[in-house]
C-alpha cells in the first residue's frame, strides 16, 4: 500500500491547498478551512492535455470546497502535468496533431489514446482513494463523489464502474466507443454533459453513452456550441448536484 505525503502547503480565501504524492503520482488536495469536521470527498480528472492544477480544476474545487465545505482531489494523469511522457505518448500526441493539421477526424486517436490512459490512471485513483480515506477529516466511510469532462470520462468510467465507494458522478463530452460496457455498470446518480454542435463527437454518440448509464437517476444537459464551449454555469450545476447526493447543505462563498 502506497503512503500519501503532503509535500507543500498553502491557504487563501478560506481554502487550503495541499501538494501530496501517493507513489509517484503527484496530486493536490483543495479543502475547506481547518475546524469544519468531517466532509465528503470528490475526485476529479483534468482533461487531456492539462494538468491537475488547471485553471478549470482550481475554479470547480473552490466551488466545491468553499460553497460545500468539500474535500477535492485531483492527480495528474499518466504522461500529464508533472508526470513524465513515454514514448507512447509521443507517439500518440504526434498522430493527434498530424490528424489536427490533415483535417482528419480526432476521435479514433483520442479514443484509443485515452483508453491507454485509463489502463493506466484507474488503479492509481484506487490507491490514491485508499490513502486519501485514511485521513481523518474524509474517513474511509464518507461519501465520494467524482467529476470528469473529456479525458476526466475516459478515465472516470471505468473507475466508477469498478469502485464501490463513489456515491455520485458527473461526466460528459466523449466517444462511447469503448466506455459502453463500463456505463453499463454504473448505477450512482449520473450527471452527464454534451454540446449540441460538437464538431468531435456527434450528438448522436453523446447521446449513446448518456443512455448506456444504468442510472435510475441521470440527468442529461445539451448546450448548444461547439467542443470547448461548454458553459461554465455547468461547473455551478455540478457543484449543486454533489451538493445534493453528498448531502451537505450548499452555502454561498463567503
């Protein structure tokens, strides 16, 4: 079993953010200021190409750990961040571009790509659950939540699909071709994000995926826009959701 070790620490706004390793993995803890007791955890993955200190990832986790009083955890993904790249992941990143530039469709590569990286990333989010639920303001019996766009799917379906402890999902914007057979296993709250005019993934394998969940309680959101403008009230609305299934009264940031 892998120890955590926080390896820097720092506060503003009512909100401590902490570096830790699990491994050799690199991650970052974002909590609720000290005194506030026990809280209910999310994990969330960063999107191909970013980091676990993106911008996108700081602005959810201070939603989350500042209107919820949340715990939320992000760690870099294989080859992402401050990880080092193999030379399969040049490789892929290469064919990306190449595909970019060509005007070829992306979706063959990223699929593919991603589900290398979610061979990969699932068991070190497992390990990473473990160490976090040793401490003692999350617990090894509160609830977990996770909350992936993008890559965050590719990675946080089979996750999810395998571990019993997430309680409540967010995901969205991917191909459901090999995320299918996962979705299927999945039965938490689901809630789920497209773009009504992706010029990656049709609607139609959006929808696919949405409908492959065997959630009893799924919620679908269609924005109209292209990939990379999914609205940012979405994050607002996710932050409603887990505040909802993780069951912790939703405050206004102070």
């Amino acid at each position: 079993m892998h120890t955590l070790r926080f390896t820097a620490e720092s506060s503003s706004d009512g909100m401590i953010e902490r570096d830790f390793t699990v491994g050799d993995v690199p991650g970052v803890l974002w909590s609720p200021a000290p005194g506030t007791g026990r809280a209910p955890l999310v994990l969330m993955g960063h999107g191909g190409g970013n980091h676990k200190k993106h911008p996108a990832m700081a602005g959810r986790a201070r939603l989350l750990a500042t209107g919820c009083g949340f715990h939320v955890a992000v760690i870099d993904a294989p080859g992402h961040g401050d990880r080092p790249r193999t030379a399969h992941d040049e490789q892929e990143i290469a064919e990306l571009f190449r595909a970019r530039a060509a005007g070829e469709p992306e979706g063959p590569i990223v699929v593919r790509y991603n589900a290398h990286l979610a061979e990969l990333a699932v068991p070190e989010w497992q390990a990473v659950l473990d160490a976090l639920q040793e401490l003692p303001e999350i617990g090894a019996d509160g609830p977990v939540g996770y909350f992936g766009i993008n890559m965050g799917t590719a990675v946080g379906v089979p996750f999810v699909a395998i571990d019993p402890r997430i309680t409540a999902a967010v995901f969205g914007q991917h191909w459901p071709d090999v995320l299918i057979e996962k979705a299927k296993q999945i039965t938490v709250p689901i809630e789920f994000d497209m773009q009504w005019d992706d010029e990656h993934i049709p609607r139609e394998a959006a929808l696919a995926l949405f409908d492959a969940f065997a959630s009893k309680e799924k919620t679908l959101h269609a924005n109209a826009g292209r990939h990379k403008e999914l609205p940012r009230f979405e994050a607002d609305s996710a932050v409603r959701f887990f505040a909802r299934h993780l069951r912790r009264p939703l405050t206004p940031p102070a």
